[in-house]
C-alpha cells in the first residue's frame, strides 16, 4: 500500500514537470502594437505548429500591404523565423508581457493592443 503511494507521488510529480516545462506559445497570439508608435502594429496567430506573423508594409508613397512571415517556437521559447540575414527571434518578455521584435536599430518593444 505504502509503494504504490509513493509510486502515485512520483508519478504526479513527473507528470506535472513535464507538463510544466516548455512553452506551446500561446503567449505569443494576439495583436500587438509598439510603445513608441501604437499605431504601428502586428498580429500573431497559431496555425498547427506554425504562427503566422502578420505586419503592414508599405503606405508612405503607396498601398499599405500585409506581410505575413512564418515563424517556429524554438527550444528556448522564442519565435524563429527567416530573413535575408538569416533567422531572427521574436521574443515574449515574461516579467513585462511585452515582446521584443527585431528591427533596423535594435529591437523594438510590442505590448497588446487594448
């Protein structure tokens, strides 16, 4: 009686390590805009493993069009995607609920849009 306890002890604690750990980005679904400009936004959402990162492009001198990048949720819980530079990262900030998206001058800060 007492082994099979124990055996249910350490069964749950596993389960709930191995569930714990890891990320399946949920976080990352949303719309989002940046703090310095919340009329510049994006939108991110979950296709299977794949996230889809919609942005606008464009509007200066001609049509705004929506770039739409896929991404990948890597091991270290960030989003992973290819550019003509090679692969960039979006990044969810825990402590903040912001992300770090990677620009021209270094990264730009993105929190939800209301």
């Amino acid at each position: 009686m007492k082994t099979s306890r124990i055996r249910l002890l350490y069964a749950s604690i596993a389960l709930t390590v191995f569930l714990g750990c890891g990320s399946n980005g949920s976080e990352y679904v949303g719309k989002w805009q940046t703090i310095a400009s919340p009329h510049h936004s994006l939108e991110i959402a979950k296709d299977g493993k794949v996230f889809l990162v919609k942005s606008p492009q464009g509007g200066f001198l001609g049509p705004v069009t929506i770039s739409t990048t896929a991404a990948t949720l890597s091991k270290n819980d960030t989003l992973d995607f290819q550019t003509g530079f090679g692969v960039s990262s979006i990044t969810y900030v825990k402590s903040t609920g912001h992300l770090l998206v990677p620009g021209v001058m270094g990264s730009i800060e993105y929190v939800h849009a209301q």
